[in-house]
C-alpha cells in the first residue's frame, strides 16, 4: 500500500482483538491504581495526567490530586491556583487549566456527572475524541476506537498502515480502521481489555525504538514486523519547527521573601506564578541600578518546550532586611504588578518547574 491510497478496512473477524485481549488480560499493567476503575472521574484524571508524560511520573500525581479532590465536586470548587500548585512539574499547563474548567462544567451543566457518551463527553473543556472514547469504553462499556500516539503505533505497525498522519484524510483512514478492529460486542468485558491493551502494549513491547517484536502478542500479524522495520511507522512528515528564545529573569529578594508575577492567562506558563521576566539582561540591570542592595547574575538555565528551547538567565538582587518602605513602594512600582511572597510559600504556589528548581536551591552564597 503507498500513502496516497485509502487502507481497505480489516474484516471483522481480525484476529488482533482476541490476541490483544487475551495478551491484556494475562500480561496488561493491572497494578495502576486507575486500571479497572470505572469511576469516570478517576480515569478522566489519568488519561489527562498521561498525556505527554511518563507513568512513573504521573503515579505521585495521581496520589496527591486524588487526596486534595477526591471527586469532581471538589476539583470544580477549588480556586485556579491551588489546582496549578499540585499540576506544577508536569508540565503542558492548560492541561491543569482545562482540567479545572472540565470539572466546573460537569457540575454546571451535567447535574456533577460525567456523560456516559463518548459523544457528548468530547465536547467538554480539554477532552478530545480519544479521551473521551477511553473514559466511554473504561466506564461505561462503549464500543468506540481510541487514536492517541502510542496506539497509532500500535495500529500503523500490525496493518502496515503508511499513509502520511501529518494529513488529516490519512488520520480519517486510520481511525475509520480503528473503529472497525474493536472487539465484538458479545465479548463480556472485550472493549475494556481491548482498549487497555492497546495502551499497555504501545507503553511496553511496541515501544518507539527496539520494539520487543518477538514477544508481541500481535507478532503473528503485524506487517511491520514482516517487513522487518517496524520504527519506519508511523509515518508523519510535517514536523514541528522548533525555535529559540531567551530572557533575562529577576529574583528580588527582601528579606526571604520574592517579588512574584502571575503570567497572562494564555501563552506559555499561562496562570502560573513566575519571576519578572525581561528581553535581555542589560534591561534588568539598567532598571535595578538605582536600588540599594547588590546584585549578581546567576547560572544560565535551558529549558526545553515543546516547540522552542529557553535560555533564561537569572539575576538576583538582594534588597537589605531596613529598607525604607517608601523606596520599597518605588521599586514595586517599577515592576510589573506582582506581590511578596516568602519563598518557602512560594514553593507550594503554581511555579514552573524551572522557577521552582531555582527557589528550592535558596540564596546561593554572596
């Protein structure tokens, strides 16, 4: 098959669906504390939190959000901020922030309960067709396709599906062959191990790189394995243009405390707490030139998004403990509109994780 031609659909007598349940059901990741929920509000919460983020990662997470809000009720009541507190580290934040207006319009608009179609379910804040499908089949025991990036490998690797995913007909095709590979409706429990199964194989044997293809369950059938180059899939060839940026940052400290700023509510680190930013240094140190006090640059940090690399380079100027309050109002002013906080309870606040790996360090040494 080339790419410019539309896959025939497999028959539904496939074999991958029994071979995958089966393999799930034997081999499947059942120690996760959200596999084999069927609280809607528990897998929503995990298949977010999974998104661009490893396991091992999220697992704390999971815990810690859990325990702050148990159920949706509380998650929707609770202030922007403190949802941001316990996202910070994880990255990709209008997860958070959409995460929070999720929960807000399940309580005011669905009586505090998750819709149980898929359907309707992607059409709340920060859900998308795949999620939604997952949380249907998990919960509710709908028989719909979920698409997310390890299963498009799972799928374009066993069908030999070459087809450009950077073009939308050619994502159309494979989810039209994703929904036509579910499980039988007869098979008791078939769509929920079924669609684990596609995420526990993609998370382990059907990895990007060395596939384990000997010990696939789907070893027998899958083309990319007969050909012998399973990593040639999926094949997308529109990539992302990455840029380059940098700023200068400023830590104000007065007496342990840290002058900080809420950044705009879209944009990168949209909502979160942060330092005062500049284009260059030689705009930070011309503004604090006239500040009593001294101050010194600071490590240069990298940090990689997901579509530029960030060069910020710190600075910190030390305010002395007796500082007039008049010529402290002066400065505040010529910031931009933040507050005080002390650093320890900076550090439960919703910071970048770059940010927050700068303020736990402390005051470096004069």
């Amino acid at each position: 098959m080339n790419g410019t031609q539309r896959p025939v659909a497999p028959a539904p007598t496939s074999p991958l669906a029994p071979a995958l349940i089966a393999w799930q059901r034997q081999h499947g990741r059942h120690d996760l504390p959200w596999v084999g929920s069927r609280d809607p509000y528990r897998v929503w919460l995990s298949e977010i939190m999974l998104q661009q983020t490893q396991v091992s990662t999220v697992l704390g997470y999971y815990a810690r959000f859990l325990q702050r809000f148990p159920d949706v009720a509380s998650l929707a009541a609770a202030h922007q901020d403190e949802v941001l507190a316990l996202w910070s580290g994880l990255g990709y934040y209008s997860r958070a922030r959409n995460l929070h207006r999720c929960a807000q319009a399940v309580m005011a608009d669905h009586g505090g309960q998750f819709p149980r179609s898929s359907v309707v379910l992607a059409t709340l804040p920060g859900i998308g067709r795949s999620t939604a499908a997952a949380i249907a089949a998990f919960c509710f025991g709908e028989r719909c396709a979920i698409l997310d990036g390890n299963v498009k490998r799972v799928l374009t690797r066993a069908l030999g599906f070459d087809g450009d995913l950077a073009e939308l007909r050619q994502e159309r095709a494979l989810w039209a062959l994703a929904e036509a590979l579910l499980p039988e409706a007869a098979v008791e429990g078939g769509i929920e191990a079924y669609t684990q199964g596609l995420m526990d194989l993609g998370a382990s044997l059907c990895s990007q790189r060395r596939p384990a293809c000997d010990a696939c369950p789907l070893g027998g059938l899958c083309v990319a394995k007969a050909q012998g180059r399973p990593e040639a899939y999926p094949v997308k060839t529109r990539k992302l243009k990455r840029g380059a940026r940098a700023h200068a940052l400023l830590w104000l400290d007065w007496r342990d405390s840290v002058w900080l700023v809420q950044r705009p509510q879209t944009g990168v680190w949209a909502g979160l707490w942060s330092l005062p930013e500049f284009d260059h240094q030689d705009a930070l140190w011309s503004l604090a030139a006239d500040w009593p006090g001294e101050g010194r640059a600071l490590p240069v940090v990298q940090h990689t998004l997901t579509h530029f690399d960030w060069t910020l380079q710190p600075a910190l100027w030390s305010l002395p403990p007796t500082l007039a309050a008049a010529t402290r109002r002066d400065i505040e002013a010529a910031l931009p509109a933040g507050r005080w906080v002390p650093r320890t309870e900076a550090l439960a606040m919703g910071l970048p994780a770059p940010i927050r790996r700068l303020l736990e360090v402390g005051l470096p040494p004069g």
